[in-house]
C-alpha cells in the first residue's frame, strides 16, 4: 500500500519504517525542515535500539522517504496517518492544535473523489477527536474521505518489537470498508492468536487512555504499599513476589522505584482527570495516582537528605548519579525523577555528576555546566560522596563493588531501582538505602 504519515516523532517514525519494512511505500511529513535533512542523511533524532537500521534499510531501497511538503506526502497515498505531539496544555488536557492544523492542510489537498482516503489519528487523543475532525475537515472540502482512530501501543526501549508483534491492534472506524483496509495493512504483523479489534472511534480513543492509566496505578500501587513496607520494616520484593505469582495479580509493572515519567503517563493520566472534570464528574484514583506518582519523586531526595542531616549538609558535596533517562533504553528524559533529584540537590549546594547511556545531550540542554557530565559509570563515582540510581540500566546492574567502595569518598548508595541485594551490599561495606526495604 501507499502510507503517509504526518509526524515524524517517536510515534511517527516507528510507524512509518516498520510499515516501510513489511513491503509498504511510506512517504514521512513533517514542517521542520532540519529534521527531515537529518532523517534523509540517515541521522535518527531519537535513541530507540533498532530503529537507525530499519530507517537506512528501508530508505536505501525506496520504500521510505521523507519530505516536508504534505502536498506531495500526501498525494498517492490511501491512508494517512496522523502522528503529530499532544503535548499537556495549561488545563491539564491534551493540546490539539497540531491535529487541527493537520486537517485543515490536509482537507486543501483531498482531491480524490473516487477513492476517498483514509485519514487514521495515531496520536493520543481525547475522546471525541476523531468526529471533531471529520466535522472540521468536511467544512473545508466536499472531497470524501473517512476518519479511523488507530491508537499506539509502543514502550520505548521495546517500540519495534511492539510494532511488529503486538498484542492487539485496536482501530475505531465508522464502515467495515474502512476495518477491512486497515486489517488489510497490519495482517503480516498479527500472529494467529493476536486479535484484531474493530470498535467505534470514541471506544479507540478510551482505550488508549484506560491502558496507560490503568498501567499507571498498578505503579503508583507498588511505590505506596513500598513505602507502607519500609515504614513496617517489610521488604517490598519480598511482598511483591508473594502477590505476584496470584494470576489474578501478576508481576507486570509492579516494581517500586523512583516514580513513572515520560511522555505518555504523566500527560495521559491528567487528560484522563480533565475530561472527567468537562464532564462535571471527579476522577478521584487517577487524581491520587497523580499525587501519589509526584511525590514518589521525592523519596530519593528525602533519603539523601536526610542521611546528610538536612540540606545543608549537602552543601558542599559530591553525589555522583546514574541514569537519567526516565527508563532504559531511551534517551526521553520528560518528566524523569533524575531531574527531580538533580534540582534538589543543586538547590542544596551540592555537586552533582552524572552518567546515563544515552539521554546525556538531552539533560545538558537544560543544565549546561552546572552539573558534570562523565562518559563512564566508574568515572562519575572519583570523589563522590554518595552514588545515587535513578534508571536501570543493564549496564549498572552487575558492577565491580570494589572499584565502586575504592572511588567513592564514602561508600554510600541511594538505590531507586531496587537493583542490588541490600544484605550483599552491607558485606561488602556499603551503606545502603533502597526503596520499600527496612
């Protein structure tokens, strides 16, 4: 088939090379103009592990290509998706102003009258969007066309298997013409016991947002009954292992860290209280999972200040930190608890050193020379009194604890991933401080 897609983030450009790689002719349309220089030279702007292969590959042999002019992106292709940013407004809600721009070019350029084109909204929309849109664009042209809503279900660090081997696809559609097309377009990726699911637009764009809260509380529920352990002096691996082999319950996203961020939970949940509250109704679990969430951020920092003896005993020290990215395998640092920590402890007066695989460009942008940015993970701990961990990187899971006890000046560590065994760790002379763990 030929594809459009409008967009060329994160959401935007896995859509697009995954279904560039499976046959499709895939036209990437996106405004900013250095962005599509950079994808054409091969320059990826974002780290997701796979994804620079699959974009060489696919654009040497002429199924992907990247313009700026929607005119031209779109002009052959039978469906179009639309996976521009909807960013967190003011209110709380999702800002829609990049769909609507999108539709009101692409309601100029439908010309088409005997194959009218699918319009898909990939992006993570309010419920009602996709009628929004239809009314708008049918203002502007008397062309015919259909609108779908089609939501993603990626995890970055993992978007390219989710892409090709995922556990359901969801579109919302008002024909089953317009179901059996898009059926049609991701078959070579729907193993024989992954539903294909077809419901209406406003169903579709619910289900996007219910997963992502859902996952949320499950979060937000371990990092509270962690905090219940510790102050018990209960260990939380051990409580989860014991409800996590309940099948009823699970294991999946039941690990007490340091709090959720990125780009999708945060702003999901709070659009999820908003349109609650345009319906005059209160959304009192995806408040506190809010609440609770924010101020999860702040375990990490209360530890440490509270084993230097209040904030001004950080005056003056070094805390070295590792990751910064809000998980592994990415370099999204958007609503990461590292830059929660990073502000209290430069708020306190101490020096701060730093090192994650991956989002380090990406946290100098916003500190520049204020904190120190190491290439290694050892070399951040020379004359740091404390290590603190905020991502779990592989890398950072099996150490040298000698090297590690030897370049600290204190060998102390704040572990806000629960990676090492805190027995192991006060054998090997450390003091050590964990989340949910006495």
């Amino acid at each position: 088939m030929k594809i459009a897609v409008i967009g060329t983030g994160y959401v935007g450009l896995v859509q697009g090379t995954c279904l560039a790689d499976s046959g499709n002719d895939v036209v990437c349309v996106d405004k900013v103009s250095e962005k599509i220089e950079r994808l054409r030279r091969g320059e990826i702007p974002i780290y997701e592990p796979g994804l620079t292969e699959l974009v060489l590959r696919n654009s040497k042999d002429g199924r992907l290509r990247f313009t700026t002019d929607l005119a031209e992106g779109i002009r052959e292709a039978e469906i179009v998706f639309i996976a521009v940013g909807t960013p967190q407004g003011d209110d709380g809600g999702a800002d829609l102003s990049g769909v609507w721009a999108v539709g009101e070019q692409l309601a100029r350029h439908l010309d088409d009258r005997d194959h009218p084109k699918i319009i898909v909204v990939k992006s993570t929309v309010p419920v009602g969007t996709n009628a929004e849109l239809g009314r708008r664009i049918s203002m502007l042209t008397d062309v015919p066309f259909h609108v779908a809503s089609n939501p993603e279900f990626l995890k970055e660090g993992a978007a390219i298997d989710d892409f090709t081997k995922p556990d359901r696809v969801v579109v919302g559609v008002r024909s089953p013409e317009v179901a059996e097309k898009l059926h049609e377009l991701y078959a070579p990726f729907l193993r024989t016991d992954r539903p294909f699911l077809v419901m209406s637009p406003e169903s579709a764009e619910m289900t996007k947002y219910v997963a992502n809260c859902m996952l949320a509380v499950k979060i937000s529920f371990i990092n509270e009954m962690a905090n219940l352990c510790e102050a018990y002096g209960a260990d939380i691996n051990d409580v989860r292992r014991g409800i996590g082999h309940d099948q009823r319950i699970g294991f999946h996203f039941l690990h007490p860290g340091v709090g959720y961020g990125g780009s999708c939970f945060p702003k999901d949940v709070r659009a999820m209280i908003h349109m609650a509250r345009s319906k005059q109704m209160s959304s009192r679990m995806m408040e506190a999972v809010d609440e609770v969430n924010e101020a999860q951020k702040h375990v990490l920092p209360r530890k440490i200040i509270e084993f230097f003896g209040g904030p001004e005993g950080l005056n003056g020290k070094t805390i070295a930190l590792w990751g910064l990215a809000f998980k592994p395998k990415t370099d999204d640092i958007r609503e990461a608890p590292s830059l929660v920590l990073i502000d209290t402890l430069l708020a306190a007066g101490a020096s701060v050193r730093v090192h994650d695989p991956e989002a380090m460009p990406n946290v100098r942008a916003i500190y520049g020379d204020r904190i120190t940015f190491c290439d290694r993970p050892y070399g951040c701990l020379e004359q740091a009194d404390a290590l603190a961990i905020a991502t779990e990187w592989n890398e950072f899971r099996n150490p040298d604890f000698e090297i590690m006890r030897r370049l600290l000046n204190r060998p102390v560590v704040f572990d806000g991933r629960n990676l090492y065994d805190p027995e192991k760790m006060t054998e090997l002379g450390f003091t050590y401080f964990g989340i949910g763990r006495s």
